[in-house]
C-alpha cells in the first residue's frame, strides 16, 4: 500500500499501528499458494509517480495511459480527485497486468501500493508548514493471502527499502501532502472544479502539464529561475515535483517565493 490515502479498503481486523522498527513475519513468492490472489479484485490507487513509471514502460503517453488503465475517483474527505487502475471484465477482476503463472508483468514498474503491501501507510495528523506529518504504518492481514505463514521476518523500514517504496514515497511526498492538508481543512473550504481539474493535470497527466508550463503564458506569468525551468524541461520527475509546489501555493497559499508574479510595470 502507499502513500496516505492507499489503505486498502477490504483490511479484515482493525490496524495495530506499526513504526519502523516494528516487526512482522511475511514472504511472497512463486510457490505460495494464493500467487496472485492479491492481484484481482482490488481497489488500487495510483500515484503521480506510479503513472509516470508505468506510462513510460508502456511507452504510453499520459493521457493514452490514463484513458486506458485508469478510472478516476474523488478522495471524499479530502474532495479531491485521484485515480485507481481500472481492472479487466473478467469473473476475477483482474489486474490488467497479472500473468497467472509468472505474476506482475510490470513487476519493475509495479505500483507503489502493490510494493508497500501488506502494510498500509496512515497520517495522524497534519502538524504544520514545515510539512510534518505523524505517520504509521499497519498489517493488512486478508484471509487469501498465506505470506503472513511464511518464517521471513522483517522490520518495517527493511521492507520499505527492499520494496523501493522510500524513493517513491520522497517523489510523492507533495501530492501526499498536499492530500492529507486538504483533509485537514474544514469541509466548507470548497475547491472549485477548475482547480480539481488543475489538481488533476498537475498530478496525473504530466504531459498535459508539461504543455500547459511550456506552451501557454505560465513562464510569462512567473518569474521562475532560468536554472529550474531547464531541470523541470529535462526530467519529468522534477516536473511533477515543481508542480506539487505550485499547487501547494495556489492552492494554500504557501511556499509561494519560487512562483512570484512577474512584474510587468
Ligand atoms: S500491478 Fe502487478 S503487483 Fe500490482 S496488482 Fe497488478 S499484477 Fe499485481
Ligand atoms: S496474497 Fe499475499 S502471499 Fe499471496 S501472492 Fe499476494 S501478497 Fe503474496
């Protein structure tokens, strides 16, 4: 499971929370007998950098990938719009890329959820401006998957790393920030539809927002650094993180020094 809101639904005994030294018994592999179990039937969500990897294998364009493998969902608390994979018509639902005998045929690529599981992440809390937020993290412990019998133990950052979930969780780190800030607010402060679809663009369709940073008056607008507006050009990660800092600003009206408006006197 990953970031913040990816706690799967269908956890059957109410989550111990769990730190990252804590430890738990668990292993998946090939001769297990629910192989694939987890992979059909699913409610996952993808995040920013989910889609950027798995369109990129695909050799996908964003909005190809979108369209195809995803349906979108409003996150209720927070009001805002995310995406979940969208599953095939089968009597299974299952994931579009699960192979019955070789498993995940993204495997490299897998999402963030498929890597964190069985631990799903939560926040406490939202602390403050310096982005802090108290994080856990708990077993999902369903009733068809037999990897909690295996004897291989973890602790909870060992996990982490050997999943690839820590550089995942720093790329996503501003849309899971922003998600959990706008849960803390109260439920008057409405967002309109043009700033979700904003929210949207920004987070899940980068080549949209590539255009929309390089092909409209946005550079004319702002008075961004020669040096950041070559990185984020280059690299489509430095991109997505540029983007969840102008949405931050726009949004929360925070950490707006790198957006000034240009002066047009
Ligand atoms: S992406 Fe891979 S690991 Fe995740 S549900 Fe699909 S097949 Fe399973
Ligand atoms: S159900 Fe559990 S043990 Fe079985 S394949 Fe999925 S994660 Fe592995």
């Amino acid at each position: 499971m990953s970031n913040t809101e990816n706690q799967n639904l269908t956890s059957e005994i109410p989550p111990e929370q769990m730190g990252f030294n804590s430890r738990f018994q668990f292993e998946c592999h090939k001769g297990v007998k629910c192989f694939t179990n987890c992979c059909r039937g699913i409610s996952l969500m993808l995040t920013p950098y989910d889609i950027l990897t798995m369109k990129n294998r695909l050799k996908l364009t964003s909005e190809e990938f979108l369209a195809i493998y995803t349906k979108p969902e409003l996150l209720e608390k927070a009001d805002l719009p995310v995406v979940t994979l969208k599953l095939l018509d089968d009597d299974k639902e299952s994931c579009p890329f699960v192979h019955d005998t070789d498993g995940c045929t993204i495997y490299e690529d897998r999402p963030t959820t498929c890597r964190y599981y069985p631990l799903g992440v939560g926040s406490l809390s939202y602390a403050n401006e310096l982005d802090e937020k108290e994080e856990f993290f708990f077993q999902i412990k369903e009733s068809h998957c037999f990897g909690f019998e295996e004897k291989k133990e973890w602790t909870v950052a060992e996990w982490r790393q050997d999943q690839g979930v820590d550089l995942r969780d720093e790329i996503n780190e501003g849309w899971a920030n922003l998600i959990v800030r706008k849960k803390s607010l109260p439920p008057s402060m409405i967002l309109s539809e043009e700033t979700k679809k904003m929210f949207f663009m920004v987070c899940y369709n980068i080549d949209k927002f590539k255009q929309f940073v390089f092909e409209s008056s946005f550079l004319e607008r702002y008075d961004i650094e020669d040096e950041l507006i070559e990185k984020i050009k280059q690299d489509e990660i430095e991109l997505l993180k540029f983007g969840f800092d102008w949405l931050k600003a726009m949004l929360f009206d925070t950490g707006q020094e790198k957006f000034r408006v240009k002066d047009k006197s």
